[in-house]
C-alpha cells in the first residue's frame, strides 16, 4: 500500500522543470482513497502539504505535513 501510494505521487510530482514543477504544485489536488470493510485510507496532496486521514468519517483530525523541496 504504502509503495503504491509512493509510486502514485512520485509520478505525479516528480515531473516537469523547476518552473512549471512550483506552479503545478500550487494549484493540484490529488486525492487517493483506499476503502475496505476493515482498513480505510485518504491521501490528499494539496497547496505543497499532503493529508493522511485513516478514519472514515473525518473524525481523527488529520494533520497537514508540508513537501520538502530539494
């Protein structure tokens, strides 16, 4: 799972010029859900901060963490 989700973001992210590389991380959201009866999983990557979310109903605040630029 967590290599799907590495592979996902890698070639989303990982893409373009330095230029386009800072606009297109500015205004894309990708969201990633993983859903079964016992296990549930939401990525969100959005404004540069990427947002894991392991309950179904939203109730375990999740916090944002900021993407390092190297």
């Amino acid at each position: 799972m967590k290599i799907l989700s590495l592979l996902f973001l890698t070639l989303f992210l990982g893409k373009g010029c330095e230029a386009q590389k800072n606009e297109d991380l500015e205004t894309t959201v990708v969201e990633y859900v993983a859903n079964t009866r016992g296990f549930y999983k939401k990525i969100v990557v959005q404004n540069k901060t990427i947002t894991v979310s392991k309950d179904r109903r939203g109730d375990d605040n999740p916090t944002p963490v900021k993407i390092a630029r190297r």
